[in-house]
C-alpha cells in the first residue's frame, strides 16, 4: 500500500507539470458495455487491482511539453503523430519507474505497453465526470471544458481509493446558453448536428477548423481558457479523422 505521503508527493509531482490525479478506482466501476470492450481487447488492464485515472486541467501541461520542447506550438516541433501522449506516457513511466511501483501506463493511442486505446472517456465518466456540454465535450464546475483525460495507470500498487465526483451539471443552470447562439453551423441546438459541425470544420478559412467559438463562449472555467496555439495542437488529431472521413466518403453524383 502506498502511503498518504508518498501519494501527496506523487500528486503534487504531477501537478508540477500540469497533470492531476482525476480518480481512483477499480475496473468493475465501468458500466457492463465497457466493462466488456475492455476485457475484449485490453484483458490484463481488467486484471488490474486499481486504476488511477490522470488528466490535465487547463494549460499547464501543455506549457510545459512546449518549454520542454523549446517552442511555442507543438506543431511541427517533433515527428511524433502524437507528442502529448506520447510525452505523457515518457514521463509517467519513468516516474513509476523511479518509485519502484508495480504499474502499466495505458494512453488513448495505440503505441504503449497495453497495445490498444483506453476508452477514455467512458472511463471519465464512471468517475462521475459525466455532464456533456452541447457542443459534445465533458463539463465541469471549476475547469469548464479545459481538461481532458490523459492516461490510466494500471496499479498493483495500492492507493488511496477516491469517491466518484457527486458534481451538479452546469449547464443545467445556464439559461442565456451563448454556446448555442456563438456556434456558426447551428450545430449545437436545438439538438447536436455534429454532420454540420464537421462540415463547418472542413470549409475553407472556418473559424472552427482549430477552435470552437461555442467552447469559448461558455463562461464556466473560462479563466482556464486554452491559448490559440494550444488549441490548435488539441485540434488537430480530431480535424485529421474527419478530414480523412470526408475523403473516404463516395462521391454523390
Ligand atoms: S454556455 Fe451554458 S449551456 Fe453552454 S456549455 Fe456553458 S454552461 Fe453549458
Ligand atoms: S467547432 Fe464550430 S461548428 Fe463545431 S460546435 Fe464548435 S463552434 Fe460549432
């Protein structure tokens, strides 16, 4: 079992770099579908005592994979197809590593030790952070929609167990909506259209091709707001799948 202090030193590492513990829990909190998909394709991360759920929360990680890198975008600044996975993966592993705990790190990509994505988001919401914004993302009361997932450790060595987050929908309360109204595809309401959202993306000079106007328009956690560049970086992998959908696409005569 790892101790309350050396877990408090671990976390306070992490939150160095911009990452944060987001959750500990075991695998049969997932609901039965992913429980399933899981032992489908990542049996041993089933197997698992614990999982500690790791995300970033507004732009510090990504700050500091730029100060790492020496740039301020991290387009073109590495070969890697996805260099914030793969330096969280680095960093994670080599800290696991220096504690000598028993621990795999699984990322949404394909390229670590488990062999498939971790279903991120899934995993996301069996920790109770379950609230969608109308433009599709997670939300939250304090960071907004300026966190995402990160990796899942895959522990033998035991943590503290965590409580799912008990957390009201912010959107629940939220009467003007100025996401609704700030998305140019209409995209958002009355129920979300994410063909014209794609579409919108994929036109030449959008305003959405690397940001969202909706996304930025909602208040909450707005203070954690990511910069352009960031933004930019976040986009890319997503502008890439749909540009490749639309080229897969035949072609309607
Ligand atoms: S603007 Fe309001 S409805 Fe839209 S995501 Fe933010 S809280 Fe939710
Ligand atoms: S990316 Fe643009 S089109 Fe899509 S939801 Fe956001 S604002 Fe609307």
């Amino acid at each position: 079992m790892i101790s309350a202090h050396e877990w408090d030193a671990w976390c306070s590492e992490l939150s160095g770099v911009g990452l944060a513990v987001m959750g500990v829990m075991h695998p049969t909190q997932l609901d039965d579908r992913l429980q399933r998909h899981v032992l489908d394709y990542a049996p041993e991360a089933m197997q698992a005592p614990q999982w500690w759920v790791i995300g970033h929360q507004g732009r510090k990680l990504w700050e500091t994979i730029c100060d790492a890198y020496q740039v301020t975008s991290l387009a073109n600044a590495t070969n890697e197809e996805h260099p914030i996975d793969m330096w969280v993966r680095r960093f994670l592993t080599e800290r696991i590593r220096q504690r000598a705990w028993h621990a795999h790190v699984w990322t949404p990509d394909e390229a670590g030790e488990i062999g498939v994505a971790a279903p991120l988001q899934g995993i996301g919401r069996a920790l109770g952070w379950r609230h969608t914004a109308p433009f599709q993302l997670s939300i939250e009361e304090t960071w907004g929609t300026w966190f995402a997932y990160r990796a899942v450790i895959c522990a033998t060595s035991l943590a503290p167990w965590s409580e799912p987050k008990q957390q009201r929908n912010p959107c629940e309360a939220c009467v003007s909506r100025p996401c609704e109204s700030a998305c140019p595809a209409g995209a958002c309401a009355p129920s979300w259209r994410g063909d014209r959202c794609q579409s919108h993306r994929l036109a030449c000079n959008s305003s959405c091709q690397h940001d969202c106007l909706a996304r930025r328009a909602c208040p909450v956690g707005s203070v954690h707001a990511y910069s352009r560049e960031q933004m930019r970086d976040h986009s890319l992998p997503s502008l890439n799948v749909i540009t490749e959908l639309a080229r897969s696409k035949p072609e309607t005569r």
